[in-house]
C-alpha cells in the first residue's frame, strides 16, 4: 500500500516541475532532463521536494562546500551579469533560477571540479 501512495506523491512532484519549467520557459526535454536527474539522486530530489513545499531553497545538502542557496544566488548573479543591469529586475524569473540551480546541483554533484572553478571566479562587477 505505501508503494502506491509513493508513486502518487512522485507524479505530484513531477507534475509540479512541468508546471514549474513550463512557468519559467523550459522546453519538455530539459524538465525531462532534469527529472531524470532528480529520479537518479535522492539528495536532489529532496531539495527540489523542500522547495515545492516551503518556496525557498533547504540547503538539505552540499557539493564541495555549495548548497543549492549558494547555486540560486550565483545564479541570480549570472543573470545580471548578462543582461548588464547590476541588480536584480523584476523581470528576472526566479522560479527558473531555482530550476537551473537544481541542474547546476545535479550535474556539480557527479563531477564538482568542472563547477568549481566558476563558482570561485566570482566574476561580479564588484570584484576587480
């Protein structure tokens, strides 16, 4: 019996991330990405969870030091860098910051040296 009520509480899940991805203007293949991401690692999984649940990232892990606030901040940071404006804009959709912070936490948890480098860089306007 516990097992059905599981996989009706993932179908919640996923149904939650294609609405989620649909909200920020992810294409089907990349929230399929992923939730194929997510179904691998439990850790992932959990934070995505948290984050449907409470609105806010739950920093229930960390890669190398990095939790997924870390990852949404330079995230954040990203976007401002490449639309030149400095701060953050209301028209900054932060529920695909959160999105691709998750990816960036999937992928960085399997070879975290090839994101290493760009989380320390910190290439801010205010760093020179």
């Amino acid at each position: 019996m516990s097992n059905i009520v599981y996989k009706n509480a993932t179908m919640r899940v996923y149904d939650s991330l294609v609405r989620l991805c649909d909200y920020a203007g992810k294409s089907v293949e990349w929230c399929d990405k992923l939730w194929q991401e997510m179904l691998s690692d439990r850790e992932v999984y959990d934070e995505f969870v948290y984050y449907l649940e409470h609105h806010v990232p739950g920093d229930l892990m960390k890669v190398r030091g990095y939790s997924l606030t870390d990852l949404y901040v330079w995230q954040i940071g990203q976007y401002n860098l490449h639309g030149d404006s400095g701060k953050n804009t209301v028209c900054c959709n932060k529920e695909e910051m959160v999105l691709q912070a998750l990816w960036m936490l999937a992928k960085m948890k399997k070879n975290p040296d090839s994101y290493l480098g760009r989380l320390d860089q910190g290439a801010g306007m205010d760093k020179i």
